[in-house]
C-alpha cells in the first residue's frame, strides 16, 4: 500500500517539477523513452513516460524502455523512500532490485526523481 501511494506521490512531484524547473523540462525534451517502477510479480507498478517535451504516468507494466523490478513492495518503498539519494544502489547491490531494459537510461531516470523530491539540486 505505502509503496503504491509514494508512486502516485513520485509521479506528481514529477508532474509538477516538469512544469515548474526549468532544468528539468529541458531534459524531458531531449528524451523519449518510458521507465516503471514495479515489484517483481507485477502487481504493483508505474509507468512514467517521457515523449515529446511532454510527461505522463499510467498503470501500463508491460511497455517499457527501462523497468526497476523490486523483490517487493516493502523493499521498494524502503529503497525510494528510506534510504535516501544510496537507497536504489544498496536495493540493487544486494540483489533486491534489477533493471530490465535499456540500462543506459538509468541516470536520466535517478536524476528526475531525485530532482522533483528535493535530495539533488539542478541549476
């Protein structure tokens, strides 16, 4: 439940960062590409899509460029939410979360993120 409210929150937070910073909206322009945040059995998810300048977030956890895969709910919350700017490299290095897809697009994703909920600063 905690880890399904808190991607409801990240996609808001990064709604309005798209509309509000202007570092951040310069680098939704250069992008194309689709990224979730799901468990690993698949029932709790979400896709953020990037295209066209544009923004937006549904419940589609098949179509992806790059997918973070946790083990479980708690552990991604704890990862996102918990831990800090280390919380999805500690997830990661011990084998509770992985990445499906392209995983170049990693960092584009991590700085979104960290941006829109205030642990990185982008001027």
């Amino acid at each position: 439940m905690l880890f399904s409210i808190l991607l409801s929150f990240l996609s808001f937070m990064i709604g309005i960062s798209a509309k509000n910073n202007r570092s951040i909206r310069e680098m939704i322009t250069v992008r194309n590409c689709a990224y979730v945040i799901m468990t690993k059995d698949g029932k709790i998810g979400r896709r953020f899509i990037f295209r066209k300048g544009r923004y937006s977030s549904d419940k589609v956890l098949t179509d992806y460029d790059l997918a973070l895969v946790f083990e479980d709910a708690a552990i991604g919350f704890k990862a996102l939410a918990l831990d800090g700017v280390t919380g999805m490299t500690k997830a990661m290095n011990n084998f509770q979360m992985t990445m499906v897809g392209n995983q170049k697009l990693y960092n584009f994703l991590g700085i979104t993120i960290g941006v829109s909920m205030g642990m990185l600063k982008r001027p």
